[in-house]
C-alpha cells in the first residue's frame, strides 16, 4: 500500500466518520449539522479521488 493509498483512506474514513457524528448530533437536536455535512462530503470525495488516481498509477506501470 502506498502513501497515496494511505492518505485516501484517512481521508474517506474521516469523512464516514464525521458523517456518523453528523447524524448522532442531528438524532441528538444539537444544530451544528450545517457546517459538517459539507465538510464530511468534501473528505469522502478527497479520499475517493486520491484512491482512484493511486488505481490509475498502479494500473498504468508495467507488470515486471
């Protein structure tokens, strides 16, 4: 596993985990919701992005 495939999985980690916060304090009435539903969205796509341009390297080399 590379650095890349590392850091896109922290990143969409963290963002399935402020997405479960998000819904807890949603369940819960506290009003913060607003700014980490966004927040939660931008992380998963930042980490889906960097694991498929770590696919896209790891397919384009060639086999040895």
């Amino acid at each position: 596993m590379t650095r890349l495939d590392r850091l896109g999985l922290t990143l969409l980690a963290g963002g399935i985990g402020l997405g479960v916060a998000n819904l807890a304090m949603w369940a819960l009435g506290v009003g913060v919701g607003a700014r980490l539903a966004p927040l939660s969205g931008v992380l998963m796509a930042a980490g889906l992005v960097l694991l498929a341009v770590g696919v896209m390297k790891e397919l384009r080399t060639p086999e040895e």
